[in-house]
C-alpha cells in the first residue's frame, strides 16, 4: 500500500446556526491509502457523519485540503469533480436506496446509464456483478421481493459498477439484523481482499471489529487512529 486513495490537511466544515457558525469538523488531517480497510467511529454529533460527507464529495470543506486520488477537490470545477467522484468512488448506504419501480440488474446498471454506456453492455455489467453478490437469480425482481440484506447486497452491487477505487459505507448495517450485518461484513472483507479500498462508518464496535484501521470522532475532531488485528 503506498499510494494515498485520500489525504487531507485542515480539514474544517461549519454550520451557521443561530447562535452563531458551528464548529462541526475541526483541523483534521488524515491519509488513507489504497487498500486500506478503515472504520470511522464517534458518538452522535462527533463529526464522522461530516467527515464522510466530505469524503464523499457531497459537501464542500471550510477550511482546509481534500485530495482525493491526488486531486485536490476544492479547486476542481463542478463538471470534473463529478467525474472524479463518479470513477472512484462507490457508495453504500443505510438505507439502501433502491429505486422500487426498477429491477435488482437495472438498479446495479443505474449509474452506467450517467456514465453514456450502452444498455447492453451495462446489463451484461450488472448481471456479472448480482452474481458476484449471490444474486443472478433474482435480477428480473424487484426490491420488495428480496430481503434487506439482499437489498444491502444489490446496494454493495451497484457501488461496484464503476470499477471504483474506494467504497464509502455509511452505517452500512444499521438496518440490518445480526446475522446479516456479519453476511455484510464477509462480503466487504472480500472486495477489500480483492484490492478495493472500503471507508465505512459506523457507531457498532462489533461493526468497526472487521476493519484494519480504526480513526475515531469526538467534537469535531480526530482523537484516535490505530491498526487493528482483524483478519476479515
């Protein structure tokens, strides 16, 4: 592992509130290199929910320097950035985001439609990647026909279709049993395996166990960061 997938420097983000501009996210500085396999933890309010917002390009820094593969994203204009975001990154999410009305293999294949993909090839793409997840057999169906750890599968599918270079999970079992938040966990253990690099949050230390790396959140800003002896 030797090439940075994120670094950044100062990294600040404030809130006008009423009372004044909140100090959400305070002077981080942090590297993240390709491979890594991290968890981001803090209580309610500490930060992480910013930090990965930010990470994920989905809101602007205050302060501070986002480099993200060795662009520096607050200075790229809105077009670029979209691009740079759409080739590295993948997103999972707690709720899983499935659009209802379209089937397992055309929700996976969604953002191949953004990037100007034939419907053909995009469909082969989709369906390669269900059976990656355990679920060619169900492409045909639709999200309410499958359970929420199988949604959470398609979920992690669709995250995949790029070929990103990083997973970013946000509590990516929160809605999920026991049982099926560890199915999750093998699985991210396997793409981290392959080479991908995964940034999750998450507040469950069971969660944060699989990870290599733990950073933690408090007020805004990073307090810990320290390897772990998972083996995922």
């Amino acid at each position: 592992m030797s090439e940075s997938v994120i670094r950044v420097v100062g990294l600040g983000k404030s809130y006008a509130t009423a009372a004044g501009l909140f100090p959400a996210l305070r002077g981080v500085d942090l590297d993240i290199r390709r491979g890594e396999y991290i968890a981001i933890m803090g209580p309610s309010g500490s930060g992480k929910s910013t930090f990965m917002n930010l990470l994920g390009c989905l809101d602007t820094p205050t302060t501070g320097d986002y480099f993200l593969a060795g662009e520096n994203v607050a200075r790229m204009e809105k077009d670029a950035l979209a691009q740079l975001r759409n080739r590295t990154l993948g997103f999972v999410f707690q709720g899983f985001n499935l659009l209802p009305r379209m089937t397992l293999q055309d929700n996976v294949a969604l953002p191949l439609v953004y990037a100007g993909m034939d419907v053909d090839t995009r469909r082969r793409a989709a369906r390669e990647l269900l059976d990656k997840v355990g679920l060619g057999k169900y492409a045909d169906s639709l999200p309410a026909r499958i359970s929420g750890g199988q949604q959470q599968r398609v979920a992690i599918a669709r995250a995949l279709v790029n070929k990103p270079r990083l997973i970013l999970a946000d509590e990516p079992t929160g809605n999920l049993d026991s049982h099926t938040s560890e199915e999750i966990m093998r699985l991210f253990g396997e793409l981290n395996a392959e080479g991908i690099t995964i940034v999750l949050v998450t507040h469950e230390p069971d969660i944060a166990a699989h990870a290599k790396r733990q950073v933690r959140f408090l007020d805004g800003r990073l307090v810990s960061d320290q390897l772990t002896e998972a083996t995922c």
